[in-house]
C-alpha cells in the first residue's frame, strides 16, 4: 500500500494535478474532528478534492486563503473534469479542471462557507500535529471571525453624524473585498454629509 501511495502521489506530481487522498487518511482527519464537533452531516465535511488541496498546502507549509466560491462540501456536486492540451514540445498534458461555484449570496451560505472552511482547517491541525501554526487551533476561533464579519464592525455597521445613526449596509460583491467595504462605508458618509 505504501509503494502504491508513493507511486500516485509521484504521478500527481509529474502531472502537476492534485494530491489523491486515501480514503482512510481523510476518514481519520474527520472523524477527529468529531471527537471534538460531535456527527457531521455530508452538507458540513469538507469535499475529498478540497481537504486533498489542503493537504498539499500544510504539507509544503504554504496555506493560502482561497475564494469561498471554491469551499465544496461532499453533498455538493463533483465539478472537476479532465482536460487535455498539447504542449510546445508535442506532449499531451491531462489536467484536472475545477469549476467554481457560487459565492455566498446571504448570510445564512456566508456561515455555511466559513463552517466548511473551519472544518477543513480543524481536520488540517488533526493531521499535522507537528505543524506548529495549526498548534491550538479551535472551532471558537473562526466562530469568533464570522461573528465580527457579520456582526456590528464589518456587516452591521453604524455610524453617527449630524445626531443621526446611520447603518452602512455593503452590498455582497463588496462585502468579499475588504478594500471596497471601506470604499463603500466612506462613500456613505460623504454623501449623508
């Protein structure tokens, strides 16, 4: 088993597509987590395809903070398909596509989101116990950050001018892009003023 685990893993490399998890391997980081969480329904693990990406990214200690329109859960429809290409020295290259999804349009797939991509994050501290910045890593932390974003200081913000409260409602698109919040909540002060 271990030379078959060795010999995908080299295939996936040479082809540069994603890791190939081992059943047993993504069983065990979930049923970590629920030792702490308690049963999680299908809608709440993570996909084999995400929790395979994020893997990669711990194993080469590189996390990166990906679009929530790429966080899938296993009851989501598989979007992955194969494509070829011909490259420059004549070789045929297969690669594995993802499409994305959609980004949260409420806050109700908002928190759906961040609880897939806490889940996903916990399983990653189940496996690398090793790794010293996912050392501590609880459910109460991103329970925390979703409370801010959709709490009084990000979504719900409200602000004081002329003896007036007024509340700063950012459509969605800006919501995901912390630059253009600002935009938006300047923009509504200079024109109530």
């Amino acid at each position: 088993m271990t030379a078959k685990e060795q010999e995908l893993q080299a295939e996936t490399k040479v082809f540069d597509m994603p890791r190939v998890l081992q059943h047993t391997e993504r069983q065990a980081m979930v049923k970590a987590v629920e030792v702490t969480l308690g049963k999680l329904q299908d809608a709440e693990i993570p996909s084999n395809e995400y929790l395979a990406l994020k893997v990669e990214e711990c194993e080469a200690n590189e996390p990166q903070a990906l679009e929530l329109d790429e966080v899938s859960s296993r009851s989501d429809t598989s979007s992955s398909a194969l494509q070829t290409s011909l490259d420059s020295s004549g070789h045929v290259r297969v690669t594995k596509v993802k499409t994305k999804g959609r980004l949260p349009q409420d806050t109700k797939s908002l928190r759906r989101a961040l609880k897939l991509e806490t889940i996903s994050w916990l399983c990653m501290s189940a496996k690398f116990r090793n790794k010293t910045w996912l050392h501590g890593l609880e459910l109460q932390h991103w329970t925390k950050y979703t409370e801010y974003l959709l709490g009084e200081k990000v979504l719900g913000l409200k602000f004081n001018a002329e003896g007036q409260i007024h509340a700063v409602k950012p459509p969605w698109a800006v919501f995901f892009f912390p630059s253009g919040l600002a935009d938006v909540a300047l923009g509504s002060v200079l024109t109530i003023a």
